[in-house]
C-alpha cells in the first residue's frame, strides 16, 4: 500500500519552535494575521533561491497552507517549486540555520539556500 503526499509545504518540529521563537522576538506570535512567507527568487549559485519573510497580506494568487500549527504561504509561481518541500531548521556548530529538504531540486549547492529544477 502506497501513501500519496499531499501537495503542501512541510515544517518540522525544529524549525517551528524557531519560527515561534522569532515571532515572539518581533512581537507578532500573538497576532493570528501574521504568517510565513515562502517563496523562490531567481539568484543564487544554482539559479534559484528561498525566501522566507513574516507577512500579514495576503496576495489574490497565494497558495495557503498549514502544517505542524504553522501557517505557511506561499505565491503560486514558488509553490511549482516547492511543492511537498519541508522547511527545516539546523543549530550548532555547523548548522545552517533553516534550510529546505525539496525533493524538487535537481541539484542544490553547498550553501542550501540555492538550487536548480
């Protein structure tokens, strides 16, 4: 039995607690209009890059989602490129800080923030 993905974008539990924790740190987590904004930019070393921003309004072509109590959205040009993406969040040493895990990307570069379909 196979288990077919929705077509949505992904948060993971680390990355969540950093969004709360910014949110808190802007003074906006106890604001429901706030969201987080994903999108792809082109730039980058591999062509495109992520964008993530906190906004409160929304766009006529928004794609909205919800994952892991996180409102995520999203415009419909990026979501071609992001579709079943997970948002992640690394700390340490040698941690990049938040990163997209895209099973879309044909090739991404060494510093995570860029990629190529």
């Amino acid at each position: 039995m196979s288990v077919a993905l929705e077509n949505t974008i992904y948060i993971s539990d680390k990355a969540k607690a950093k969004v709360k924790q910014l949110m808190t740190d802007a003074g906006i987590a106890n604001d429901q209009s706030y969201f987080l904004r994903v999108g792809v930019v082109g730039g980058g070393c591999s062509g495109l890059s992520y964008k993530l921003d906190f906004d409160n309004e929304p766009k006529p072509m928004d794609q909205v989602f919800e994952d892991n109590g996180v409102k995520i959205v999203t415009d419909l040009k990026s979501f071609l490129y992001l579709v079943n993406t997970t948002l992640d969040f690394s700390d340490g040493l040698n941690g990049k800080g938040f990163y997209f895990s895209n099973p879309n990307a044909s090739r991404t570069c060494g510093c995570g923030e860029s990629f190529a379909v």
